[in-house]
C-alpha cells in the first residue's frame, strides 16, 4: 500500500538540478546549458535541466550505438534480459508515490491518474515485455524436402524515442519496454517540460542492473536534441508521440539521413457517440466526462467530439453539464481532485483560444471557458463544453490537446459515421448502444485504431493502440508494439 500521508512531504521536496544520462552517467550539457523547469501547479521554478546540445545527442547516440555492436545487451541471453527487466519493473514500483508526486510537480496531472497512469502504469508495461523476451520464437518455413527457410528475429539496433509531456512515464514505458526487450539500445529525449520522472527511472534502470550505453536519455529543446537524434546516421527506428507537425519534420530527417524507420502516434480528434438505446446514460455521462476532462484533457485518445443523437442532445448534454460543474478542478496532489492543472502557461492561453473563436462564430459556451486559480500561480482552466458545433467548425477539426469538448448533434447512423470519419485524425473512438449489430457496424466503419463500446478508454496491454489517417502508424502495447523493434532474416538452406 502507497503511504499517501507523504504526499505533503514530497510536494516541497527539494529537486536537484538534472543532468544527461549519457553511457552510464549523469552529466551536463557539453556547453553548460541549462533550462527552467516551471511547475504549472504555481508558476515557480521547480528545478533546472542540462540544455541539451547537438554534441550531447551524437555523444548519446555514439554510446548507443557502441553498446548495441558490442553485443552487451543485444547478444545477453534473454533470461538475463528479462531478470534485468523485471528488477527494473520492481524498482519503479517501490519508488512509484515519489514517482508520481515528482511528475505531478512537473507536468500537472492530478495525483489520482497519475500513480495509476504513470508509474505504476510504466512497472506493468517494463514487466509485460520482460516476461515476453523468452516467449519469441523464430518460425521453420513450409519448405520442399531439399530446402530449410528459416527465419530469424533480430534487434534492429539503436531506437531514438521522443515522448511527450502528457504522461511521460506510460508512454515512455511504452517504447522502452518493448525496444529494450527487444535486445536495442535506446536514445530517449523526453519532453521541455516533462523530463524528470524520465531521467529518474533511467537512473533505477542502471540501478537494475542495465549496462551502461543501452539507454540514454539527453533533455532539452526539441528542435536540437530532437532533430539531430532524428538525423543521426547512426539511429536505426525513430518512435516518436506528439504533434503532426513535428512528426512531418522527423519524416524529411529520416530521407535526408539514412531512411530510418518511423513510427508515429499524432494525436487525435475521437469521437464520442451516444445513441439514444445507449444502454446506462449515467454511465454514458461519467465515462463521457472523465474521456475529455481527467488529465485536463490532455490526453492523446481523448473523447473531444461528443456526438449525441438529436432526441437525446439536450437532456444528456444538461446532465453532462450537471456533472462536469460538480468535478472538482485544482490542486493535482490532493487525492479529491478530479481535474488538474494545464501543463503550461503556452498550452493555457491555446486552449483558451479555441473557447474564444467558437465564441466568435455563436457557438454556446454551455460551461466553463476560462481559466481559473489565476491567485495560485498555477495553469487551471475549467473543464468546458461547448454546444452548437458544426462539423466544419474548427473545434470539430483540430486538435485542442485541452478540456474543450465540443457537442455535436445526429440523427441517423449514417450521418453519425460521416462526423466521426470528418477529421484528418484516426486514433480512437466509442459507440454507446444496446444494439449489437450496430455495434459491430459502427466499429466497421469508424476509422480509428481503437473503438470502445459502452466505455471509453481502458484497455489494457494486450490489445494495440495505433492510429490512421493523420493520427500515424505503427503501434505501441500488445505484442505488436515489438515488431517495430524486431528485423526479420531469413536464412535459406540447401539440404
């Protein structure tokens, strides 16, 4: 059990400056560089961070690189691997409250999602893939007698991964787990203004056992560490979470380099729809709130579409907005908070812009709006809904990465289908009906990745989560996720 009376403790713990961890080291940028790490839970200063360089990244890169030829971890039986692993997992559980607070201090997530989506989140995916580092075969082809196929899974070398604020720790863990159990070495560049947890549970993964130069991790400006990583000869898969305009440019890096491969997870613009057989409304209305307000909406497969049918709009909409004027937004380290803090003053006013131009064109701001706690210190909007959207509207289109949830309404299932399938985005989606069959022709038709049905969110790591359309390719969890991190070889034999 998690000792939560600490957490006061460590809201004012004292948080050293952080460094690079480059072959087995914490060290400083090669210039000296550092940058201010601002808590958005009050505006202050909470620590400061190397400033990474273009020198620090090929310094990562190169130790990478040198460890995955020589075959410390790559050619390590896979039972040793897997011990490694495990251990690791092990370790991020016994420190996960001091994880969590950490994290929250720097990235605003309410304490409540974090424990469970960060830390705790990141030991279940580690040991996930450690447990399955010795469950990979190769396989025997169905060949004539006089011939032997063969074919050979093989690490594909040095992994960059570039994770997000969001939930730094899930989503890393969602990379690093399979690349490492994989047999990679890995180059980890977390987000500006989301680094710390990261750089600490690399410093439990030495701990662990790792030998150094199999992970590394160089913080700082993405336009510098991020693209030189991205550009690196000597980085053989690039996966990266975040925005489509960065995932272009490490796209051209990639053809301007050495035509590494690339994987992408760009966010989304799901949709929520409600029919009005939708088997428990309150269920529907809690779920519902909760897919687009917890984290304050900052979450990749967030529900920011809610699509509700015409003769159940107004009354669902007044009980959503019944409920979502009693989540409680605030403090994200006291455990009663249902909603926490923006994770940047940037973030904040971009938000508050989308509330603004759908203002502008008569949209109804049925609640929230703006932002509050201002006498805090802090980045805290109230969670939002806005009526009145049409398809076409630009809150219906773009991507808020915020708690703006825009409401739409529908008549038929085909016009249901058409708004879903109206976005550049393809990442996921959910479907609220008693109807079995429409159901399944729902999940049919939606373009996304992932379709809930009668839920949102929730799934666990045995399934894949992979968007289409602009929402990117490849997948992280499940089984699947290694195949970004596997070459296949086939070995053909004359008998």
């Amino acid at each position: 059990m998690l000792d939560l009376s600490r957490i006061e403790e460590l809201r004012h713990a004292d948080v050293p400056p952080a460094r690079h961890l480059i072959d087995g080291s914490f060290v400083p940028a090669s210039d000296g560089g550092e940058m201010e790490v601002i808590s958005p839970l009050d505006g202050t200063r909470l620590t400061v961070m190397a400033r990474g360089t273009v020198a620090d990244a090929e310094a990562a890169v190169a130790a990478a690189r040198r460890a995955f030829d020589d075959g410390r971890w790559a050619d390590m039986a896979p039972a040793a691997r897997k011990a490694v692993l495990l251990k690791w997992a092990a370790l991020i559980e016994d420190n996960a409250l001091d994880l969590a607070v950490l994290g929250v201090r720097d990235n605003g997530t309410e304490i409540g999602m974090a424990l469970k989506a960060e830390p705790l989140s990141a030991a279940q995916t580690i040991r996930y893939y450690a447990e399955a580092i010795d469950k990979l075969y190769g396989e025997i082809a169905p060949t004539a007698p006089g011939a032997l196929g063969l074919v050979h899974r093989e690490p594909a070398g040095v992994v960059g991964a570039i994770v997000p604020w969001n939930f730094p720790l899930m989503i890393g863990a969602w990379k690093l787990g399979p690349a490492l159990a994989a047999g990679c070495s890995v180059v980890l560049k977390p987000a500006e203004t989301a680094s710390l947890t990261l750089l600490r549970i690399a410093e439990l993964a030495m701990e662990a056992g790792l030998p150094a130069g199999v992970l590394n991790v160089v913080t700082g400006e993405g336009a510098v560490v991020g693209a030189s990583i991205a550009e690196s000869m000597d980085v053989d898969v690039l996966v990266f979470t975040g925005s489509g305009a960065t995932g272009r440019r490490l796209l051209e890096a990639s053809a301007r380099s050495n035509l590494k491969r690339v994987y992408l997870e760009l966010g989304g613009k799901s949709p929520n729809i409600v029919f009005a057989d939708a088997p428990d409304m309150d269920e529907a209305v809690k779920v519902s709130a909760n897919g687009i307000f917890r984290n304050a909406g900052q979450v990749c497969v967030a529900g920011s579409r809610l699509l509700v049918e015409r003769s159940i709009h107004d009354a669902f909409v007044a009980r959503l907005t019944e409920f979502v004027q009693g989540m409680k937004v605030g403090d994200p380290l006291d455990p009663s908070t249902a909603a926490g803090a923006v994770n940047s003053l940037r973030q904040l006013e971009q938000n508050l812009g989308f509330v603004a131009e759908a203002r502008a064109v008569g949209r109804d701001i049925r609640t929230g709006g703006a932002r509050i706690l201002e006498e805090t210190g802090g980045y805290f909007m109230e969670p939002t809904i806005v009526t009145g959207v049409d398809p076409s509207d630009r809150l219906a289109r773009e991507e808020v990465f915020g708690p703006v949830l825009a409401v739409i309404p529908f008549d038929t299932e085909d016009e249901a289908v058409a708004i879903a399938n109206g976005t550049d985005f393809g990442l996921a989606a959910a479907v609220w009906t008693a109807n079995l069959s429409r159901a399944h022709r729902m999940i049919r038709q939606i373009k996304a990745g992932v379709v809930h049905v009668n839920t949102y969110g929730g799934s666990d790591l045995t399934v894949p989560l992979g968007g289409v359309k602009q929402s990117g390719n490849g997948h992280d969890k499940s089984l699947h996720a290694f195949d970004k991190y596997l070459d296949l070889k086939t070995a053909w034999i004359k008998l």
